[in-house]
C-alpha cells in the first residue's frame, strides 16, 4: 500500500514537473514552449518575438529545466541516504540482538558451571562423610563397642550415603 501510494505520488510529481518545466515566466508573461513552438495564452507567438526573445525564452526553459534536474538528483542522494541509514540501524540492532543473545547464553553457561561446582563439591563432601563415617563405624566394629541395634542403625546411615553419592555422581554426569 505504502509503495501504491508512492509511486503515484512520484508519477503526478513527474506529470506536474513536466507541465510545469515547458512554462517559462519572460517579462511578466506566461510562454509556453512545446518543441521549437513557442505560444502566448494558446496563440503561436514564435513568428512575432525576435531571434534574442525566443533564444531567452529557450534558455529559460533549459535553465529551469536544469534546475528541476538538479532537485531531482538531490532527492534521489537523500532518498538513498536514508535507506542506507535505515539499513546501518537495521544492523545496528541485529547486532545488539545477537550481542544480547550471547550474553543470556553466557550467563546460562556461567550457571551451569556453577551447578557442576555445586555438584562436585557436594559429591566431594559426601564422600568424605562417608569414607570417615566407614571408618568409624569399622573402628567401633573392631573394638565390639557395637551392640547389633547400632550396628544396624550405622550399616543404613552408611548405605543412605551411598544412594546420596551415587545420586550425585548421576546429577554430576548430566553436566
């Protein structure tokens, strides 16, 4: 729609330029110069001015047709100026797009890895618990300190343990 109506804006832009260019304003009147004709209120007047008259005239109409030439490039290299501007701000903002996009893929990179630390150092403590609390358990086992209730209550402590490291180790390798 928008191209509809400038296309038809540039068509009668052009028709009126183009009416308008063979009018030449000589002495306070109005000529109208079609070909080598040169008419004064619709009447042939070429036979009635003189030679330095209707070469005037003529340069009238070259120079205003000139200038006419001239606004018309000049629209042209503005128009296409703001097309370029358009296009650098249409970059502009792809670029802060992706600029936005890898820093939200950093951030979730960075989280990441601050869940695997998470992890590994969760597995490391939990390992450790359960090599001292073995170790303990295997002490008081040796010295027969362990009535069979404890003995029970220390083997599902050490077994819990290990389901929370192996849970871990399956958590770690998702990473």
């Amino acid at each position: 729609m928008k191209n509809l109506k400038r296309v038809l804006f540039a068509f009668i832009f052009l028709f009126a330029v183009i009416v308008n260019a063979q009018k030449v304003e000589y002495n306070g009147k109005t000529y109208k110069v079609k070909g080598k004709v040169i008419l004064l209120d619709g009447q042939d007047v070429t036979a009635a001015l003189t030679k330095t008259q209707q070469e005037e005239i003529n340069d009238l109409l070259q120079t205003s047709l000139a200038k006419l030439a001239e606004e018309k490039r000049v629209k042209k290299i503005e128009k296409e100026k703001e097309k370029k501007e358009k296009n650098i701000e249409k970059k502009e903002k792809e670029a802060e797009k992706k600029v936005k996009k890898a820093e939200k893929k950093q951030k979730k990179a960075e989280k990441e890895l601050e869940k695997r630390e998470k992890a590994e150092k969760n597995l490391e403590k939990t390992s450790k618990k359960y090599a001292k609390n073995l170790k303990k358990f295997e002490k008081l086992k040796y010295k027969g300190k362990l009535s069979p209730e404890d003995e029970d209550k220390w083997v599902k402590k050490l077994k819990k343990t290990q389901e929370r490291i192996a849970k871990l180790k399956i958590k770690l390798s998702k990473f």
